[in-house]
C-alpha cells in the first residue's frame, strides 16, 4: 500500500515536471518567433533552415510597355494595348532573413506607334535582352511564412544592369539606324538600366511561391526607339517597364536531398 501512494506521488510529480517544463519550451518558442516586436538590426540577421537552402530559381512570363519620345506608357493603342510579351529567369541567394541578393534575365518585346503629329510614319519594335543584379528586400520576415504565421509576402527591389536593344521598323523589320529618318546616325544598341520596383507573392508551400511583380526600367539612353530630337532643350532617356508573373522555387540543401534519395533507393 505504501509502495503505491509513493508510486502514485513519483507520477503526479513528473507530470506536473513534464508539463512544467513544455509550458516554459512553448513561451520560449512563441518569444524566438513573434515578429511584432520589430527591430532594426533584425534585418541583418543571418538566414539559416535545416532543410532549406539559401538559393531559389524563378521564372516569369508578363508584358512590357515602353516610354519615350514616341509615346508613354498610358498610351495603350499606340502599343499594341502592351501585349508585348516579356520571359524571365531568376537567381536569389538569400542572406538574412529580410534581404536576397537578385540576378535576373529577361527578353522581352517592345513596341509603339507615333502620338498624333510626332514623328509622323516612324514606329518601332525592338527584341530586347537584359541581365542585372539587385537587392530585394522582403516588409517580413522568412521566418514568418515558414512557421505558418503569414502566406502573402511584399518586398521591393533595385538593382544595376545592362540591356541590348535592336529597333526595327514594325512592317519592313529593316534596322531604323539603316533608315536614318531621323538623322541620328548608326548608335550604340546597348545601355545601362536600373531597375526599380515591387512584388507582392504568395507562399504556396515551403518551397514554392507564386506572385506578381513590376518595375520600371531607367536606362541612360534616348534610342531605344530611334528617335532623338537633335536640339531638345529637355532632353530625357527612353525607360520601359516590365509587368510579370512569377513563380519562385526554394532549393533543398544538396546534401540532405542526396542522403534523401539514398534513402529512397534503398
């Protein structure tokens, strides 16, 4: 009898232990994860998962839409109502918790016909490539999405890169600079570019996330379209602006994937 009120006291102890100490473990848990409480130099801490790596790839498919001196952005009839198509593919090693370094490359269309009485009779359409290297900053935390605590995510992007472009007359497809209507003579068919823009994303499941983004190209020069006025007081480069979805694919740590198809085979 003894033995078993002492038994029975030994139990209730290490249960209340036990529960004790999972108490404790969850509110230290839930204070490691809350992002409510923010701080500036969390943005720098370091990212790290057990089974996810730092790397993902994506790849995008949008529209694009030019601006200059033969027309704007706004003026969709005049560009074929942006149904310019753009493809992309990307690189992100991320390094903290809030920040990716960005590597992209894109192809892309762009077109326009003249605004009434500029440049009468001259439109262009132009195969265009661009690769660049940016930095994309999440508003949250990766942290957040892989605990379950958010799935929309919201970051913003800039980076520096170059682009090469090739107008062409939209019905003959001869090169404008041959052309010479505009008695620009034959010019440099490469550029500077500084991308500048947003995206908004969603996680689908760790690894994959699919979203929107645009962003608005300046460049450093006025002849994507082959058209420059000669004596313009207020001269301005061409930009363009790329609309796309995405998709996005985190990368498993190589080495836990290889063990894992190991242990698949055997």
């Amino acid at each position: 009898m003894q033995s078993n009120k002492i038994s029975l006291l030994v139990g209730l102890v290490l249960c209340l232990s036990v529960n004790d100490i999972r108490a404790q473990s969850g509110m230290h848990y839930n204070n490691l994860t809350r992002s409510d409480k923010f701080k500036f130099k969390d943005i720098f801490v370091s990212y790290s998962h057990p089974r996810l790596s730092r790397t993902s790839i994506s790849a995008g498919l949008g529209l694009s839409a030019y601006t200059g001196d033969l027309s704007s952005a706004s003026n969709l009839s005049l560009q074929r109502y942006l149904l310019n198509p753009n493809f992309g593919l990307g690189l992100n090693h991320r390094f903290t918790n809030y920040m990716s370094l960005k590597f992209e490359v894109n192809y892309f269309t762009l077109y326009s016909e003249t605004s009434p009485g500029v440049w009468e009779d001259q439109g262009f359409v132009s195969k265009n490539i661009e690769y660049f290297v940016g930095l994309e900053i999440d508003l949250k935390p990766k942290t957040d999405f892989e605990l379950g605590h958010k799935v929309w995510n919201q970051y913003i992007f800039f980076g520096i890169g170059r682009f090469h472009f090739d107008p062409r007359d939209p019905d003959t497809k001869v090169p404008l600079d041959k052309v010479a209507t505009q008695q620009n003579g034959e010019q440099s068919k490469s550029a500077m570019v500084f991308p500048v823009g947003f995206g908004v994303s969603k996680y689908l499941n760790d690894y994959l996330s699919a979203g929107f983004e645009a962003a608005f190209r300046f460049t450093t020069t006025d002849f994507v379209d082959d058209a420059s006025l000669p004596n313009d007081p207020n001269p301005r480069n061409d930009a363009y602006i790329l609309y796309s979805l995405r998709l996005n694919f985190q990368l498993d740590r190589w080495f836990r994937y290889g063990n894992y198809l190991k242990r698949k085979r055997g």
